[in-house]
C-alpha cells in the first residue's frame, strides 16, 4: 500500500495543498467534487499506487488548500488552478480525473491547455448548463452539510441524511473536513454547472476522453452520453449499473473494477 505524502505548491498565485501516493507509471492526477477535500479519496489514491504516481487535489476552497473572501471559485479559476498544478510540478504527459464539480473543472483544465494532458477520465459530470435540464442534486441539501459541519455537527447531520450511506471509515473522515469546505465555493460551483455549457469544452477537448457516469441519481442521462458522443466520437462511455454519484465511496468495488479497465484504455 503506498503511503500519502502530503504537501503544498504555490501555483497559479493560490496555495494548492495536494496528496501524492507514488508510483512507477503514468502520472495520474484526481479532481474531487464540490465538498470533497482530497483525504476524502485516500482509499482511491491508495488502490490506485504503485500503477499510477497518483496525485489528489485539494480544489481551491476545500481542505488545506488556500480559501477566503479574496478567491474567485469559478470554474474558469479553478481549471487555472490545475493547469498551473500540472506545470509547477512538472508531471509528464498526465491523465487527468476529475469527479462531479472536478470532472467540469478537469474538462475545462484540458481545453485550456490540451498539451499538458495525456488522456481526459470524467466521473458522472454535471451536464447542466443554459438551456438544459438542472442539476438533480439541490444545492440547500449540500449548503445544510455545510452548515451543520462549520456548528460541529456534521457527524450529526450526516448520520440523518437520507443520501446512501457511505463505509463508516470514510464517514467520519467526511465529518472531520466537511468544515473546511468554504460555503461561498459551493456556491459559485453550482451557479457555474447552470450558467457554463461543458459540452462547449468538451468539443474544444483533442486528448482521449473517457466518461464513467452512475446508473442512479441521473446527474448523466443517457441522451446527454449520446450529445457526447456526436461531439467525440471516440468517445469511451461507461454506466455503471446499480452505482449513485458518489461511487467512489458507496460503491467502491464496482468503481474501481471499471476504473482500472478504463485506465487501461489510455495506457
């Protein structure tokens, strides 16, 4: 099992706090979603070592990377962020994996500065946007985890959700960090997932893409995997039956079976 390394890089004129598991292969580095600090994907980065040299960001706002009233929590920015991530560290001919929010940011890191990424993984991205049906997951029901978390009630409100639970390991952890998630970041990424077309940065894309959506939860429905595809039709689609949107954490197993094949795919 490797071991995480952590640490912190000043790029793109933030603080980026990040979590390394090394490995001999091809860099591999994780964008998680909209409240999900990168020691929330310690399991992942850990499975993933030592076939990939596998990175996990702290998205500006979220963990230990920088946050304030001072940051812009744009989408724009935060695909700004990666792309100085990716640079600063030097990392050669990259995949890039982004989650929910990360999957927008990862897509627009890899429109901005195609040359600095080996092959695109999107995880159930939100398809939302002008003109488009909105996100199913509401926004007051992640705020409400916010809030309770920034009380130190987050173990609390978790334990009465009426979500998919997730293994109670990561359950507490997803307790303790919860509170270091800035509100007005998740505020300025859902107005991003309604008011920003990712289809547009999806076209602009000319690395491989592979997307791997949830069979519940309908963030991906199946109309919007067939626009992908008539955008890229090289397109490497896979549902996953029976998993929701945090398949990372509820459905593990499954997750990472279809994971590694799908890595392989940009070997």
């Amino acid at each position: 099992m490797s071991v995480a390394r952590g640490g912190h890089v000043r790029a793109n004129g933030i603080r980026q706090h990040y979590l390394h598991f090394p490995g001999q292969g091809r860099p591999l580095v994780i964008v998680p979603g909209i409240v999900s600090p990168a020691i929330l994907w310690t399991h992942v980065g850990e499975s993933l070592a030592p076939r990939y040299d596998c990175y996990v960001l702290d998205v500006r706002g979220r963990g230990l990377s920088e946050s304030g009233p001072h940051l812009d929590y744009g989408v724009a920015a935060c695909a700004q962020d990666v792309a100085a991530f990716l640079q600063v560290l030097g990392l050669t001919a990259p995949l890039l994996m982004g989650h929910s929010m990360g999957a927008r940011i990862s897509l627009r890191a890899a429109a901005l500065a195609p040359e600095l990424v080996h092959a695109l993984i999107l995880l159930d991205p939100p398809t939302s946007g002008p003109g488009r049906r909105p996100y199913p997951i509401p926004l007051a029901r992640t705020l409400s985890l916010l809030r309770a978390a920034h009380q130190g009630e987050a173990a609390q409100a978790l334990s009465a959700s009426t979500a998919a639970p997730w293994p109670e390991a990561l359950q507490r952890l997803r307790a303790e960090w919860l509170a270091t998630c800035d509100e007005r970041a998740a505020y300025a990424a859902s107005s991003d997932f309604h008011e920003q077309d990712m289809f547009a940065d999806l076209a602009r894309t000319t690395m491989p893409v592979s997307l791997i959506c949830a069979g519940e939860g309908g963030v991906v429905s199946d109309a919007d995997v067939e626009e992908m595809r008539r955008l890229r039709p090289d397109l490497h689609a896979v549902r996953l039956a029976g998993a929701g949107h945090q398949m990372q954490a509820e459905n593990f197993d499954i997750f990472s079976s279809v994971l590694e094949t799908t890595l392989k795919h940009h070997a």
